[in-house]
C-alpha cells in the first residue's frame, strides 16, 4: 500500500453558544479547520483533521496549518500509510517543528491502517479499557454566577467533570471558582484551568484564597519554571498542559515531580503516534491524563476517542467531545455524547466518513 494522493479541506466550525471564552480576554467565535485525506493505491482512504484554539493560545493557525500541509504533503507521497513510525520519521526530517501540521497527516495514516487491518484505531493502540469514556465540559470565561449557571446546564447532559476557564483577574477568579464549587453535586469534579493567564504571585494568591475548596489548578503560568514554582508552594493538585508540548517536555516534568496530571493533546505534541509514545508513559509512570486536542470537529473527536477508550481508565483524567460544541458535522460516524460519556467507533479505522456535501471541493490535492 502507498499513499498516492492528498486532499485538503478548510472547514468553519462556528460554535453553538456563540463565543468560547479563556484567559486574558481571548474567544473565538469560528474555528477554522483543516480536514486532510490520504488516498491509498488501494483505493483505501484515511481522513484527519487539525483545529487550532485561535492564533493565540499555541504556535499554531489554521492557515498555517495548510501552508505546513503543502510543504510536507509531497514527502508522503510513495510512504506506505501503515507504517506510521516511518511517516513520523520522514515528517519530522523533512519539517523541523511544526507539530500540529503533521498531526492531522498522522491522524490520516492511522485511519487507513486500521481499515487496511479491518480493526479499529483503539484496537491497534492497545484495545478498548471498559464501554465508554467519560466526559469532561469546558465552562466558558464569563462572570462566576453565569459560570455557576452553566454547570447547571451541562450536569443535565451527563457532565460530572467542569474546566473552569479563569486567568483573569484574581478577586474574579476567586469568585468564579466558590461559585461553581458551590453548586458541585458530590462526586462531581472541578479544574480552575488558568491557560497560562496567571502571573506566579496571581496564582499563589487564588490558590492560598480558594484552599479550602476541592479543586485542581490546571496550566496557571505561561513558563514551565513558573509553574514549577507554584506546583511547589501549593497544596491543591495540579495539572499541566501548555507546557507539555512533547516527550521531553513531559520527562522533564516528571523528573521535578511537576504535575499530577496533564493534558494530552493530541496536535499539540504532533499526532497519534506522538501522543500514544506519551500516554503510554504516562500509564508506565503513574499519571493520569485528559486525552483531547487543541480544538476539533468530527474527526478530532474520533481520535480522541479512540486514544482515549485505549488508556487503562484508571489513568483517564476525562477526555472532550468537540463536536458537540459545533454546529457543523462534516463526518459520519463521529462518536456521540450519551449522558457525559462517548465510545470509539467498532468499525475499522476511527469509524469516520467524510461528508462530501458539507466540505465541498477540496482546497488543494497533493499528488
């Protein structure tokens, strides 16, 4: 099998409740994705998919996305799509950096190796850990009774799991995490996801105010050192997710005793095959993760998924269903939200088909 051919998509994924909504006043409205799909001479097909968070929450832009995808693209063409450790090789040498550009073309290759072997994704990275994976939903920045209100609204969907996004003020912030915290239901679970919008003194200040409260503090600085420094003079546990950018990265971090958990995100680190070398350290040595991505849409979800329903459940943190916070589906058989939970796809590969109707024609094809 070789890969013969490439289309690329860009896809708007506005959002249901209009805005989504993190630190230091950054939202978006419209996601801007770049959905890939690998053509086999076999006349197999894989699809992938990569959505930034914005220009400005990581080094990465949904233009930039298919600049990087056009770059490297003509490198794949002739690679047999089923071995992904040589994609990533011949990926890697051929753009240094640059992770969330290969991570949909990885994604892709991993479709089509599943569907080569007529087994699912979660099959091929390790087989499926109980019926489903639960959930976790993200609480959009605004003032704490809106944000109190909205847990609400999502408990009523399943959610037992609530990122609060704060990394504003810290008096607001403050206010924003008693206020959820006090319309928890028990058993329910609350992170104060800062997103980097934290000074160190900011953070130390809200942690010691919020004490009391049962809740873990998620990415509160923009520099790993920053964070080190807080993790280290708080009680409260503590997340790590902009700062693991890769298998380094992470080693680092548990080599100063770092974090407690991270979050894995799949584009972030550079695709599937990444972001399995990472999960399954992360089993090896203890940690627990939320496996998610930057963004996503129908084919995001699927691989979050299918990584995910593959992770020994005693390490998963949560996971995100991004496609139910669109109003475009360009994919069937994307998993689907039931009561919090979702579950891979039984059909081979991630169990996704690109809708055609919706994407139109291709942006570009590679050959």
């Amino acid at each position: 099998m070789k890969i013969e051919a490439i289309r690329v998509w860009q896809c708007d994924l506005p959002l249901r409740e209009g805005r989504y909504s993190w630190s230091e006043g950054k939202f978006v409205e419209v996601f801007d994705a770049t959905v890939v799909e690998i053509v086999a001479d076999t006349g197999l097909t894989g699809a992938g998919e990569v959505c930034p968070l914005g220009p400005f929450y990581l080094p990465a832009y949904g233009p930039g996305a298919r600049a990087g995808i056009r770059e490297l693209g003509p490198h794949l063409i002739g690679l047999d799509p089923r071995a992904t450790g040589v994609v990533e090789a011949v990926m890697d040498r051929a753009l240094l950096g640059h992770p969330y550009v290969k991570s949909a073309l990885d994604m892709a290759c991993w479709d089509l190796a599943g569907k080569a072997a007529g087994l699912p994704v979660a099959t091929l990275m390790g087989g499926r850990f109980g019926a489903s994976v639960a959930l976790y939903r993200a609480i959009s920045q605004s003032e704490p009774a809106a944000m109190a209100e909205n847990v609400a609204g999502y408990r009523a969907h399943g959610y037992a799991k609530f990122q609060l996004k704060v990394g504003g003020d810290p008096a607001t912030d403050i206010a924003r995490i008693r206020a959820v915290a006090g319309v928890l239901a028990p058993g329910e679970v609350l992170v104060a996801d800062a997103n980097t919008g934290w000074t160190s003194g900011d953070a130390l200040r809200v942690a010691a105010a919020v004490r009391e409260v049962d809740v873990w503090i998620e990415q509160p600085c923009r520099t790993y050192e920053e964070c080190l420094g807080v993790r280290r003079a708080i009680s409260q546990p503590f997340i790590l997710d902009e700062n693991i950018d890769g298998l380094a990265a992470f080693l680092r971090a548990h080599q100063d005793g770092a974090m407690n958990a991270i979050n894995l995100k799949i584009s972030k680190v550079g695709g599937l095959t990444k972001a399995r070398r990472i999960r399954d350290l992360c089993v090896a040595l203890g940690y627990p993760m939320t496996i998610e991505d930057s963004w996503g849409g129908d084919v995001v979800t699927a691989a979050i998924a299918h990584l995910a329903h593959s992770t020994p459940e005693r390490f998963r943190f949560s996971a995100t269903d991004f496609n139910s916070y669109g109003t475009v589906s360009f994919a069937d058989g994307a998993p689907r939200r039931i009561d919090g939970r979702m579950a891979a796809a039984d059909a081979p590969g991630l169990g996704v088909t690109l809708r055609a109707e919706v994407l139109g024609a291709p942006a570009f094809v590679i050959r």
